[in-house]
C-alpha cells in the first residue's frame, strides 16, 4: 500500500530554487535513503512531508491514519515540558496520550476506592464503565509495556541506569542525539523521517540501530552521509543534484552505480544524437548548395524530419565537488611514534591503561572503539595537549604534526574565511589564497563570510585547506568527516590514499576506515587495545569486526550446546533447501537465456542503426527507444544475476 506520493514538489527561497519537480512515491515498507551535496534541499524535503515546510509548488499526499515520527538536526536539544527532567522520564514523555490516560486512570480508581458504598448507583455505574473502557484502550496501546520498552531502547542506545536518571540539561550532544532518536524509535511511527541519525554514534550502536531499522516493518526515510548505514538500512534511494531528483533501486552503493551507467547510457545517446545531428545538416546543406529544384525539396523534407527529432538536452556537469591534495614537506624518519605502557587518569577515574604501540613512516593508522573508550584522550596525549600519567610517548625525527580538530576550535569567529587563511599563510599571494579557498568550493563573495555564519560543512572545508597547505608529515585527524558531504568524504578519501605521509586518524565512519586504513587500533568494551594490521585492501574494518568477533569468543563463557535437530527435521529442512535451490537455478538460468537473446538483438540494432538506418530518421529512432529499453532490461538483470 502507498502511504507518500510527492507529485511535482518544488521549493525556492527568493531567487534560489533548491529543488524543482521532484516526483516520488512509497509503499509501507520501504526504506529511503537521501542523498545529494550539502545545501541541495534533503533536510527541507523532509521538512516539507512532515508538514513542517510548505512547497512553493506541488503536493504532498499521505494516507490517513498513518503516524508520522521525525527526528530532526536539532531535535536533541528539544526538551518536553512537564514531564519530568531525566532521560528515562523524557523518554516516558513520548507516550503522552498513555500517561494522560495512566493519570486519568489513577483517578477514576481512586474515586472508585472512595465511593465504594455507592456501588450500584447510577454515578458509580458511569464511572465503573469510563474506567473499564479507557483501561481496555490503555492496555492494547501498550500501557503495560511502555515503561520497559523505553528502559530497553534507552540501554541499546548506550545508557545506564544512572545516565538514564540525568537531567536532560546535563547529557552531552551525543547524548542528547542519542535520546532524541530513541524517543522516535519508541513510537514505531508509520512513517519515520530521519535527519542524520548516525551523528554521535559509536560503532557498537551503529550496528544495533541499523539491525533495528533493517528488520522495521514500516517506511523509512533518512537524510544520511553514512554510506555503510545507508546500504545496511535502505533499499531505494532518492539522488538531488542540478536541482532535480531521481529514484533509485538499492542502497546508496547500487544507485551510486546505476546513476553511473545511467549517465554513460544518456552521453552515449547524446554523442550518437549530436553526430546524426551533424550528419543531416551535411547532407541538407549538400542539397541546398545543389540548389536544384529535387535537391531543394529533398533538403527540406530532411529539415523537417530534424526539426521534429526530440533533442537531448547536453550531459550535465558533475556537481562542484572539493579538490584536496595533501604533500608532505620534509620527510620524517622511518620511526615515527613510539608509545610504551601509556596510562591516564582523570583523578581516580581511569581513562587509559597499559597502551603500547609503534607507528612506522607511511602507515594510515585508525583508531576506533565504543564511546568513552578513551579515543581522544589518546590523541590528545600524542599532540602532547595532555600529560600522562605514566608511560612514555617518544616521536621520530623530522616530525612535522598537522591536527584536524573534530569541533574546528582553531578558527577565530571574528575572521572572515579569506581572513582565516590568509592569516595563517601571510607570505601567499591574494590568488593564491583565493585559489585554495576555490579548490575547497569558497568561491566570489563565500571567502567574504565571517567564521561565525559558516555551516558545519563549511568550516569543516576551512579547516581541511588550512591542513592541506601546512605539508605537514604526520596529519593526525579526529572525525575528518563529520559535516562533510558524500562527494567531499570521497575527495578526503582519494586525497588521504595518495598522501606520502603518515596518517593517524579517530573516525566512526566504516566506508572511510575501510578505504583507507592500513592498521586499525580498536579498542574493546573492557578498555583494552588490539592491533589489526590490515591484509586486505579496502577490507579494513571487516577485518576489525572479523578480530573483535574472535576476542569475544575467546573471553566468552562455555555456551550449553545447542538441541541437534531430529533426523526428520533434518530430512524435511534438507527438501526445502533443496527445492529453494532448484527454484534459485531455474530462474537463473532464465535470466542468461533472456541475457544472451538481448545481447544478440542488440549487436543487430546497432548494425541497423548504423547501417539500413542511417538514412531513415523513423526508423532510427525507433532503434534507439528499443535499444535503451535493452539496455535498462540487461541492467536489472546483470543486477540480480551479478553480471
């Protein structure tokens, strides 16, 4: 069943439309995934279904009686009022019309207790029945759960007991992120708008919420930079660029290469378009330079012919996307960092304990681990911002050390953005500076912005070409990517992987540690850290989850063996699976047979196109609607069968 259907919704805010004719509809188990460069309209689109924002043309339609839940950017810092002030008790505040009717509940009894002698009479008999039907309409809307389903979700997302008794006003962002998301997941609304849920996640909760959403039986939508969560969790994604958007099959790595062949498909066309353009003009100008009265006539009729032709509007651009490349100046000595029985104490509270390890020249190392584990602590310690307790922390020679500080507290608010950088590089000249700036998508009046009206993305970009001009030869990173787009997480990527230097870096971002991580530096829930040097090229944070399985294991106690199946069981699950498995054949094996019949229809049209047809303006078009049908249909097919 269809819950949204968006027809032809556009939005402008003055002169800037940020999104136009954008058409769309779900059904009530799909799961959507948006995606697009920062300021394209994903968090406004969202705002537009949940009624939030009114288009400034189109419509937005969802069926009745759907619920819709959203969980905002900002929403972590929304408080509700009346309450109560703890996690637990916000967490409660959820289920407003269950506490009312608790409450209400609460004083039909008591009244009930009190009036006892009156049993019989008309009054007793009214307030007998209200209490016995709100009870029932209490009781099947999970009155009796709801108070432990809040505690369970809350201790998935990372609370305790005694976090879950803080007052609101006291939890950190991460925190209070964490709370706002969970008071959404409670509710399982119908309809679940997510606005970048993955922000302040550690890894152990990632994967729980994406387990959580994958199994949701009801539709999702997520605004989402996080492209491991957005292939675990979606299965149709929505692609703003150039102010249009178009839905996708798949995750956000299926649809990133649909749009790919979809795109070499279209500038196929398009070339093939422009040259039979550039053929008919030839011939029509041949004819009129004839100037006989058939060759007039035949020009014409061929003008005719190419005025009717429906042309494909000129591929468009790539949308503008960072240009980083990192270089190191002078080059450090193989040893690089040595770090021997570290430990670190905030008074008697124990951050760190017992860490050693060395880092070699070159080396891309990552350190992840749940929240609180002491991550950046242990970069602090190494930038030398903190003293440890004991241990030593001995550095290589030649060290030059860049930071990318997560919060961007490097910047001075007063400065403007050419300020900013021209200040920290005074002997460049003005292009130059503006250059950089440009590389990193500050172009025209954007380097006049002050640092304190700057965006996220915007200051993590500043903060990034400030790094890539220093040439440092040890760039130590912590959360590089948050606030950065899609395109700009993948222009950090390709950048980081051709540096020469070497690389320390805290992220919780699993597409990025897996790209580029040569060893990862993972610690456990008990604080311990384990070095996992990677083997495999871009496998990096599989092989982290493969080592933290076998740590489990190992420390793990005995399991009671599992009941063995009966042989009839085992008989009757080996029929199944051997039916499944004829079924799975036989329908691959139709796929080829139709796979191969496509292929040989389409090396015959492109003969005829270029061939019989070359002349035929009818019939060649009529070869390239059938052969874009082809290539769409061997598309999906070489989607199920792998190629």
């Amino acid at each position: 069943m269809t819950v949204i259907s968006i027809n032809g919704v556009s939005l402008s805010f003055g002169d800037k439309t940020l999104f136009e004719d954008v058409s769309f509809s779900l059904n009530e188990n799909d799961r959507l995934g948006i995606v697009g460069p920062n300021g394209c309209g994903k968090s406004s689109l969202l705002s537009i279904i949940y009624r939030t924002l009114e288009p400034t043309s189109g419509q937005c339609f969802i069926s009745s009686d759907v619920s819709v839940g959203i969980l905002t950017q900002d929403g972590a810092f929304e408080v509700n009022d009346g309450v109560g002030e703890s996690a637990l008790e916000q967490m409660y505040g959820a289920f407003g019309e269950l506490l009312a009717a608790e409450a209400r509940l609460a004083e039909l009894a008591a009244w009930l207790e009190a009036h006892a002698d009156e049993a019989g009479g008309e009054k007793h008999a009214s307030i007998t029945k209200e209490y016995t039907a709100l009870n029932e309409r209490f009781i099947s809307g999970g009155g009796a759960v709801f108070r432990s389903k809040c505690r369970s979700i809350l201790e998935r997302m990372g609370f305790d007991a005694e976090a879950m008794s803080l007052p609101v006003t006291s939890l950190s962002g991460g925190q209070r992120t964490r709370l706002a998301l969970s008071r959404q997941l409670c509710r399982e609304p119908d309809i679940l708008l997510l606005d970048e849920p993955t922000n302040h996640l550690d890894t152990e909760t990632l994967t729980w919420l994406e387990n959580f959403l994958a199994s949701y039986k009801k539709c999702i939508i997520a605004v989402s930079h996080d492209r491991h969560f957005l292939d675990k969790v979606t299965n149709k994604t929505l692609m703003i660029e150039h102010r249009r958007a178009k839905l996708y099959k798949g995750g956000y790595t299926a649809s990133a290469e649909q749009r790919r062949t979809d795109r070499e498909i279209y500038e196929r066309h398009y070339r093939n378009q422009q040259k039979e353009i550039a053929r008919q003009e030839a011939y029509i100008e041949q004819q009129r330079r004839w100037n006989r009265e058939r060759n007039i006539i035949a020009a014409e009729s061929r003008q005719k012919l190419l005025d009717k032709m429906v042309k494909l509007d000129a591929p468009e651009k790539d949308e503008k996307t960072v240009k980083m490349r990192f270089v190191q100046g002078l080059q450090s000595g193989n040893d690089v960092l040595s770090v021997r029985s570290l430990g670190f104490s905030y008074g008697s509270t124990k951050i760190l304990s017992d860490i050693s390890f060395s880092v070699k020249r070159g080396e891309r190392v990552f350190i992840v681990g749940p929240n609180g584990c002491g991550k950046s602590t242990l970069i602090k310690l190494l930038l030398e911002k903190l003293r440890p307790t004991r241990g030593i922390i001995d550095f290589g020679h030649n060290l030059q050390i860049g930071y990318y500080d997560q919060e961007n507290q490097n910047l001075d608010e007063k400065n403007t953005v050419l300020e900013e950088l021209w200040s920290r590089y005074p002997a460049m000249k003005e292009h130059e500076v503006r250059g950089a700036l440009a590389a990193f998508l500050f172009r025209g009046d954007d380097v006049f912005k002050e640092i304190s009206v700057l965006s996220g993305g915007e200051r993590a970009r500043l903060t990034l070409v400030k790094l890539m001009l220093s040439k440092m030869n040890l760039l130590v990173l912590d959360e590089p990517t948050n606030h950065l787009d899609i395109g700009s997480r993948e222009a950090l990527e390709e950048a980081l992987s051709g540096y020469d230097g070497t690389v320390i870096c805290v992220s919780h971002d699993r597409t990025f540690i897996s790209k580029l991580a040569t060893r990862i530096l993972g610690f456990d829930e008990g604080g311990t850290l384990h070095d996992v040097r990677v083997s495999r090229v871009g496998a990096a944070w599989d092989e982290w989850r493969e080592e933290a399985e076998r740590v489990c294991v190992r420390t793990a106690p005995e399991a009671t063996p599992a009941p063995t199946e009966s042989n009839k069981e085992a008989y009757l699950r080996g029929k199944r699976e051997a039916a499944q498995a004829r079924r799975a054949e036989a329908r691959l094996q139709r796929l080829k047979k139709e796979e191969a019949e496509l292929d040989s229809e389409l090396d015959a049209l492109n003969a005829e196109l270029y061939g019989e047809a070359a002349s035929d303006y009818v019939r060649a078009a009529e070869i390239a609607k059938r052969i874009e049908e082809i290539e769409e249909r061997l598309l999906e097919i070489y989607e199920e069968t792998d190629g």
